[in-house]
C-alpha cells in the first residue's frame, strides 16, 4: 500500500512540473505588474575573471590625498547653497567622510566637502563600483558622478548614482550629453528600493563599453541604456550639494550630516589591454 501512495505521488509531481516550461518562466519575468526588484536580477554579462582592477581606493592611511583632488571653492550650479570646503574632507576609519553643516563661512549658510579624480585619474570605458552610505536630511544632494574635464559644462556626464534627502527610497541613475546640434540630452531612471537607501551601505556601480551603459546596485544589473555612450575620457567627482534648484532649500540651521564612502574600484575589461 505505501509502495502504491509513493508511486501515486512521484506520478502527481512529474504532471505538475511538465506544466511548467521556459516558455512561463520567461513571461513571469517580463509580465509588469512584478515588483521591479524582481527583473532588476539579470546575471553579469561578465565575470569577475574578465576584468583587470586599475584604479583602487580604501581610505586607509593618508595615501588617497595622493589620487584626489579636495575642492574649495563655492558651487555656482543649479543655483546650490554650500560651499565646499577642505575641512569638511576627511578619512576616518577606513570611510572618506564628506560632511555637510549649516555654518555661515565665507557669504554661504552651509558647508560640504568634494573630491575629484581631476588630472590624477580618469578612464574610457570600464567597469566602477563604489560602496558608500548615504546622508538623509532634507535639502541634502550626495552624488558620484563620472564627468568630462574637456568641456565648461563637464558635458558628456555619466550620473552612477544620485540621490535627494526628501526621496530617501528613490535613486537616479543619468547620462547627459549633447547631440550634433548642441542640444542637451539625457537618459535616465528613477529606481524606487523597499527601505532608505541612507539606512546601509550599498554598492553603486556602472559598466560603460562602447555601446551601453548598464548601472548596478549590489552586484545587480538595474538600468541600461544605448541611447548613449561617451567615448571620451571621464573622471571621477564624489560630492554633497545642498538646496538648489532639484533638492530644494534644507530646513534651516539643520545640516548635520555626512556621506561615508568605503571604497572606490575602476576595473578595465581585459580585453582591451
């Protein structure tokens, strides 16, 4: 009698799995209404194998001030609020630490720190990832961007990650550049995750080849493009903007926030060595 249930049960698995075929795994993937977090997971088109690491920074010691630049000087774009100053840069425990404060200093109501790969380091095509935990408050703009040191408007600008304090579950992922006729372009998404991007560390990332570009999060291909790819030099400019025109005004006199980044690694596929 059990020989006879077991035999009745294996039959009743194998009818149920051959209902299932490649055919409904692929429209379960593409159907819409999936949470967005589901078709973010499509597999690496490259192993680690394929990629030569060319450009590394932890932050340990006093060597990073050797591959970056500290910028002081008080933004002018998009209409911003801060002023970015050298002491507002530092490294400590192992995080580059970029801090923003409501202080008056030099005509500006607030303080933030930026570094750029400007002169030092800048790469055509490859693979990037920075590990970094964002700040939170409203008003707050903390960006990685990869941008043209050729042009005034630093156009064409790979955005990897961008971030503002009142959509603390939202990302922006962006390319901007100007076609033939001058006129600025841009393609982008909006990715929205389940929690506060500020609440951990994560792992922002870009592959950039010759005809796409494709932006991870984790490891985890999130948004591609083909709509352009720069094929120019770019180098790498990590920073906290506050107010502006995107952002809007922080509540006043209530900045106190800071931008860890962990590490900072440029890969360069091995096939073009």
């Amino acid at each position: 009698m059990k020989v006879l249930i077991g035999f009745l049960f294996l039959c009743l698995i194998l009818t149920l799995s051959s209902d299932v075929t490649s055919k409904d795994h692929a429209e379960i993937q593409a159907d819409e209404s999936f949470p967005f977090k589901l078709r973010d997971l499509s597999p690496r088109s490259q192993s680690q194998d394929d990629w030569t690491l060319i450009f590394e920074e932890e932050f340990s010691g006093d060597s990073w001030r050797e591959k970056w630049s500290i910028q002081d000087w008080p933004s002018d774009k998009n209409e911003e609020l801060q002023y970015y100053t050298p002491d507002n840069v530092t490294a400590r425990n192992g995080y580059l630490v970029l801090s923003s404060k409501s202080e008056r200093f030099k005509g500006r109501d607030y303080t933030s720190g930026a570094v750029t790969t400007e002169d030092l380091f800048e790469f055509t095509y490859g693979k990037l990832e920075i590990r970094a935990k964002l700040p939170s408050s409203k008003g707050v703009f903390p960006a990685l961007w990869l941008v043209n040191s050729e042009s005034e408007d630093w156009l064409p600008e790979i955005d990897v990650m961008e971030n503002i304090g009142q959509e603390p579950n939202n990302l922006y992922f962006v390319v901007h550049w100007r076609d033939g006729k001058g006129v600025q372009k841009r393609d982008y998404l909006t990715y929205t995750g389940e929690e506060a991007f500020h609440e951990h560390f994560h792992t922002y990332g870009m592959i950039w080849d010759e005809d796409k570009i494709s932006w991870t999060l984790d490891g985890q291909v999130v948004f591609e493009t083909t709509a352009f790819s720069p094929d120019v030099p770019l180098f790498l400019y990590m920073n906290t903007a506050i107010g502006g025109i995107w952002p809007g005004d922080p509540e006043p006199g209530n900045v106190n926030e800071e931008f860890l980044i962990d590490y900072v690694r440029v890969y360069q596929d091995r096939g073009e060595e």
